[in-house]
C-alpha cells in the first residue's frame, strides 16, 4: 500500500487539500497523513516564553488538524493518521516524509505563497530540494478524478519520473505529452521561409520519433494508446500555456529539473510567470 502526505497549512483553503488528498487516498488504496508544522520561528524572539507559546500553538493546530481529520469516510481512518510537529517546515516535513516512507507529497496554493517565488526560496521550493517524492500543488475545488493530464516532457530522467507519477495518480486519463522546441539562433539567423518551414519539419519529425521511442522505453508497462505526444515549436513559456489554455487539463505535470527547454521554464522569471496564474493543479517532480 502506498503512503500520502498532506501538508496542511490550516489555512481557508486547506479543505480542497483534504478533499484531493481523500480521493487520492481512497481511489489508490493509500494510506493518508495528514501534518501540520508549526514553524518554529513564530517562537524564534520569546525566549521567557518559548515553552508555554509553542505548546499552545501546537495544541490549536491540533484541534484544527483532528477538525479536518474528523471529515476522511471511516474506511480510510482506519489506515490514516494526524500529526502536528514542530520545526522549520520544509525540514521537519522532509525528515516526517523519510520516516512514513511516503509516496506523495500535496500541498495547497496557501502553503506555497507567495506562488511567484514557488522556486526561490520558499518552503515548495525547499521540499523539493531535499526530497525525492513528486509533489501535488492543488489549485482547484474538484475532486474528480483527474481524467485530462498534460506532461510536459524534454526526455530528461526528472521529466520521466513525472510523468510516470502522473500516469499513477491518473490511472485512467487521456494525457497530452507536449513537448516544446525552440529552434536555437531563430531570433539571430534569417531563414527563407521554405527553408524554416523544412527545418522545423524535419526537426518535429526527429522529436516525434523520439518521443514514441522514449515511450516505448519508459513507459513499457503503462497501456501508451491513452497518451498522445504533442511538439509544438517556439516559445516555451508561451507554447505551454496556449496548451493549457486550449485542453484546459485538470492536471499538469513537470520535472523540475530539465536537460533544455523545461529547466528554462522552471527556473527564474519564465517559471514565475507561467505557474502564477496556472488554472490547474500541478504535479512536479525531481
């Protein structure tokens, strides 16, 4: 049976973690835990007082946390737990995930805002650093199940392993595997037209075919008729969120640690502005 870890901010949107959590836990036949961290810093300048501030600190976010817990169907109680810790987050979550041995980490926009600085220094950011598990950001208030997923792919083993952690939490969706090619030089070389349009054909045409390869490769267990890859050319950022717009998947999947195109789209400024105002949740993984 396999292990998910609900980071849970108790913040108002903490309830669609839970929900996204619970229909996870109870359509893969997981085990749930659902922790809060009170991050020790709240305490960091009340020395006199550090004890008695962290106790009733700790002891609220525990009445809030069994609140939630209180909501999961009986059935998935019985192999679920709550748990509030104390520590700096992304530590103490990371230590919590290596001792449950959990599969999944969810977590809520709220957990993660700023969500522009999601890969600068915040606590997401952080986790994924330091531990091997995907991560689930949930956005949204459904939960269905996810039957429309978009993976973004640039063939680099963090790409693969996302995707194969979507085709897992997705076991019965359509997937939309994209993959984006920005022609190097486009912007500083003049191309006749016939000649650019025969260079990104046959350029596509080399994807393509790598693509089925890598799939074949990869993905030899998994029933491929369900995915259909997809390379588009230009602009990374840009390409992707016309994607999204346009399948409007309930699910998008990154690696977050790309050999091209997609290191580009989750490091810095394009990253930024891509996931701000993504309308999904998002799945990443090292």
């Amino acid at each position: 049976m396999k292990t998910l870890l609900a980071a849970i901010d108790l913040e108002s949107g903490s309830i669609l973690v839970v929900k996204r959590a619970v229909e996870l836990a109870a359509r893969l036949q997981a085990k749930l835990h659902l922790v809060h961290v009170v991050d020790d810093a709240l305490t960091l300048y009340e020395p006199m007082v550090e004890i008695s501030v962290r106790h009733r600190l700790k002891q609220a976010a525990e009445t809030a946390l069994q609140s939630l817990f209180e909501l999961l169907p009986s059935e998935l109680k019985a192999h679920s737990c709550y748990q509030v810790i104390l520590g700096k987050p992304h530590q103490a979550l990371a230590k919590y995930i290596s001792q449950s041995q959990a599969d999944l980490l969810i977590v809520g926009r709220h957990h993660i805002e700023p969500l522009r600085d999601l890969f600068v220094g915040t606590t997401a950011e952080r986790l994924l650093r330091h531990c091997d598990i995907p991560l689930l950001m949930v956005s949204t208030d459904s939960v269905e199940p996810y039957l429309h997923v978009m993976a973004a792919t640039d063939f680099s083993r963090s790409s693969h392993h996302a995707l194969q952690a979507g085709l897992w939490l997705a076991p019965e969706a359509k997937v939309n595997l994209v993959h984006v090619c920005d022609p190097p030089f486009m912007g500083f070389v003049r191309y006749d037209q016939d000649d650019l349009d025969t260079l990104l054909a046959e350029k596509k045409a080399r994807l393509e075919q790598e693509i089925a390869s890598e799939m074949a490769y990869f993905l030899a267990d998994d029933d491929q008729s369900r995915i259909e890859s997809q390379v588009l050319t230009g602009n990374a950022q840009q390409r992707l969120t016309e994607a999204v717009e346009l399948h409007r998947p309930q699910l998008l999947v990154l690696g977050t640690h790309g050999r091209q195109g997609i290191s580009r789209l989750l490091i810095g400024s394009v990253a930024t502005a891509f996931l701000s105002t993504l309308p999904c949740d998002v799945l990443v993984a090292r």
